[in-house]
C-alpha cells in the first residue's frame, strides 16, 4: 500500500472534479496531482532523498494538503507541527524529528529567524504564503512553476511515511511513526466512518497538523470528495463555509462544537446541506450533544475515538446511535464499536483481558497501530506490549463490544482510595444550564490524597456559587465522585492544538511544590 495510489486513482477516474476550494483558488484532482508531482520534484531538487523529514508549520490550506502529498511521492517522510506551540517547541520537534526543510505560511514566517538559530540543520524554508516573500525563503509557487514533474519515489508497506507527534499534554512530545501501510489502512476504516462518497464536501475546519484531520487528508482523497479549507476554526467562519460551499461533512472537537452549536447567531446560518459531524479527540459531554442535535436537526453525529498511535481511528459510534429515544438511545455516550480491521480489549495491570463491563485499559491491535517512537525504543516497547498498542485510556466493554471510555488513566483522581474518572464528573456539571466549559482535576489533600477540583467557565452574567455547582452534581453522580471545591473563571480553559483541554496546566498550581503530580 502506497499513499500516492490514492491521488492517482482519484486523478485517473474524476480528473475534472473539483478537489480543492481554498479562498479564491479552485483546483481539479489532475491539476491537484499535477501540482503534487511537480513540488516533489523541487524537493528532490532541494536534496530530499527517501526518508528525509520534511516540516510544516502553517495554518489550513490547499498546499497543505498538497505537501501531505508530494513529500511522500518525493520519497520523504511529513512532520505536520503543532501550531499552537512556542517557539522554542517548535524549535524541539524539528531537531528531535531531525526535519532540514520547513514549510511555512504568513502566520509562521516572523518565527524563522529565531528558528534558524535554535534548529543547526533547518537547511530550507520555503514559504507558503500569499504575500511577498521573506527574505531568505523560497517560494512554493515558484518552485512548482520551474520544478519538473516526477514520478512516485516508490515507498510503500512499512516504509515510514509520516511523523506525528503527540500533543505533550501530559508530557514531552513523542514522534509517532506512521507508515504507508498504517495510513492507508486507516483510510479504509475512516471511509464508513466518516461518510466520504464522491458527493462529499468536506471542511477542512480542525487543524490539519493533527491526525484527527490527517485522517480525512486521505480518505477524503480516496472518496474522490471535493475539500473546502479555512486557515482555522472559528465559529463564523466555520458557519459560513458551511453555507457557502454546502459542506456535507467535517470533523470538530468537542470544545468546537460546543462553541458553534451555542454562537448566537447559529440559525442565521443555512446548514442545511451538512449531514454528518465527525466528533473525537477527547470526550463529548452529553449536554453538549443533546443541544447539537436540537440546533442541527438534519445532520447526523459519528464519535470517532482514536489515538496518534493508532493512525487514529480506533472505534466509531455513527449517527443511528445518536438518538435521544427508540432502543439505541444512549448509544452515543460509547465510543463505539472496533473499526473494520481492529482490535480492540480491555486489559487489567497484567495485559489480562477483562470481563465485560470492567475498566481496565483500552489496548489495539491492527495494522493500523504505530511502527513505534521516533528514536524512543524503551517506550516503544512499553507501549507495544505483547503486541498491543497500550493507549492509557481506562474504559471497559459492554457484552454488544461498545467501548466506554470513562478517562484517561493519566487523569484518573484516586481520592480516599477511590476512582474517581474526571470525564464522569465533568458530564455532570456540564449539564448544568449555565456552564460553557469545565475541566476537573486532582489537586494535593492531605487526608484524601487528592481532591476532586473542578474549574468552570459560565455563561457571562450568570450567577452561580461553588455550592451551587457541588449540589447540582449530587444530584446526578455518587458524592464521592463530586467536585469537593470549585474554581470559576472568565476566560476560555487553556487548549492543546488539538483542541484539547490542557489539565496540565491547570494543575500546575496546586502541585507545584510537590514531588509528584500525584498523590
């Protein structure tokens, strides 16, 4: 299996079609695999040799796509970066991933000169952006226009592909090794999943650093769909390309669809050409998605769960479980069922598999599950263990192989000896008519070990009291699972690139003369 096999089918039996709608560019599938042959061969002009690293750090874009493109058919191996991070963060994935050419656009251009100075081998910068060129940087447009096309490099099966690497929400980043097999592999469970046929508009909304997007990179290109981007999710811009362009599909996290499912002017919109919303990335509190269902009457919600490591799609429940009635009510609260060719256990702390309805860890196996970290042999083998990609997600299994997702084990609270799942607690307060986000976590107790702390965010001129919020979660979760102190602020909770909420962060405070983050 190949990466390139997808442009080229797609290029063969609908040349004409639109494949890219970015701003005022419009490009057809043969001009868009044109355009990917042409730019690998300026890379292989600029000294990319097979399995080379090339970078990106940009926003949403058609040369975006056409980089995931053209750096494997050159023969090298992608580096999406997180734009989310520092500099020096940046600087860190570069060096680790040992990247020599960076792809960057506007946004990123200002952050090159300290970049060359932290990053010895950043040999090349090419610039993707619409505006004159910096300084020292090549032109994309300019290297495609003089460059000669080239054929595919002819890496396949287990030749890497791609390093993505983790969010570092609970740590340091680690480069996940994706091969060609692993990627195309995905694309062929995603395709049920998440809907693609040919009549499929899908927006480019996530960013497409992340693998959540990456994934729809490719199954959207073996679908033959039309893509459609805007640099960055915002809740207007979102809304209007929906209306603009009749997007079909897309994929949102949680914290995205909670912010455009309550943007006050949602019904100012015509949505009415969207028929699913790809959800995943971390949990979707149900109040959220009882108010999503109610605002988007006629388009259907698929969680996908998944992990980096897993290329992501790991299970999916579709829209026929996204109901509030009839026998598959409730459905939607799972993660799923396995994708087409995985599988999936619930393991104890010895990789023994669990009975039904027991929380252990989440464990994968499949083609679709990582060569290992990048240059990380140690937790390589921890994380393969038996064979089995460990994700450090806790969830158990129902008797009909509905995965339950209830935390992850990183940030479980162990208060007086008991689990307490912060996921759990948080889809309580959620429900709460005057929260717009949450987040819970441990924090130092010196009787119980940890503390049960949640921060929320209200909608503004609500008034609600830390009492207030405990006592409405008593009436919905056991008392022990109940935030003991709460913590109310104005401004939006810190996000991973990825949408993620960074407990990391929010947890620093409270451990920060303490020797572990844990107690």
């Amino acid at each position: 299996m190949r990466i390139s096999q997808l442009l080229e089918r797609a290029a063969q039996t609908k040349a004409d079609a639109i494949a890219t709608i970015f701003g005022d560019r419009t490009r057809t599938y043969s001009e868009f695999r044109h355009r990917v042959q042409k730019f690998a061969g300026a890379l292989r002009e600029l000294g990319v040799t097979d399995g080379e690293r090339v970078a990106i750090l940009a926003q949403n874009s058609d040369r975006y796509l056409e980089f995931y493109y053209a750096t494997p058919w050159a023969g090298g191996v992608f580096v999406p970066v997180n734009t989310r991070l520092a500099v020096p963060e940046f600087a860190y994935w570069l060096n680790d991933s040992g990247s020599e050419i960076l792809l960057v656009d506007d946004a990123f251009a200002p952050a090159v000169a300290e970049l060359r100075n932290l990053v010895k081998g950043l040999r090349t910068v090419i610039y993707i952006g619409d505006k004159e060129t910096p300084e020292g940087l090549l032109n994309y447009e300019d290297l495609i226009a003089e460059a000669a096309a080239v054929e595919d490099a002819g890496r396949h099966g287990d030749d890497l592909a791609g390093l993505f690497y983790t969010g570092g929400t609970t740590g340091v980043s680690k480069g996940v090794m994706l091969s060609h097999n692993n990627l195309v592999v995905n694309t062929l469970n995603s395709m049920p999943a998440y809907g693609f046929t040919e009549e499929s508009v899908w927006l480019h909304a996530a960013p497409m650093f992340h693998i959540a997007d990456g994934a729809a990179v490719f199954a959207a290109v073996m679908g033959m769909s039309r893509h459609v981007f805007i640099p960055g999710f915002t809740p207007e811009l979102t809304l209007q390309a929906i209306e603009n362009h009749g997007i079909t599909e897309t994929l949102l996290v949680p914290t995205m669809v909670n912010m455009l499912v309550n943007h006050p002017r949602v019904r100012d919109f015509d949505l009415r050409s969207l028929k699913n919303i790809v959800y995943g990335a971390s949990p979707m509190p149900e109040a959220v998605i009882v108010k999503a269902l109610e605002e988007l009457p006629g388009c259907g919600f698929t969680h996908a769960y998944g992990q980096t490591e897993c290329a992501p799609l790991v299970t999916y429940t579709g829209p026929e479980y996204h109901v509030l009635s009839g026998p598959n009510a409730g459905r939607f609260k799972s993660a799923g069922r396995a994708a087409y060719s995985v599988e999936v256990k619930i393991f104890d702390d010895d990789d023994r598999e669990v009975a039904p309805g027991t929380v252990g860890q989440v464990c994968v196996r499949g083609d679709n599950v990582m060569l290992g970290y990048w240059n990380k042999p140690e937790q390589t083998a921890e994380a393969l263990k038996g064979g089995w990609m460990h994700t450090g997600d806790g969830g158990y299994m129902d008797e009909q192989g509905f995965v339950y997702i209830v935390d992850r084990v990183k940030d479980m609270i162990i208060s007086g000896g008991e689990n307490v799942y912060s996921a759990e607690v948080e889809n309580a307060i959620y429900q709460h008519e005057a929260v717009v986000e949450c987040a819970v976590i441990g924090i130092p107790h010196q009787k119980w070990g940890e503390q049960v702390h949640a921060v929320v965010r209200l909608e503004e001129g609500a008034e609600v009291s830390e009492a207030d919020i405990i006592e409405f979660a008593h009436t919905l979760i056991a008392g022990f699972k109940c935030p003991r102190s709460v913590e109310f602020t104005k401004d939006p909770l810190p996000l991973s690139g990825a949408g993620k909420i960074l407990k990391t962060e929010l947890r620093k405070p409270y451990w920060a003369e303490q020797e572990k983050a844990v107690s």
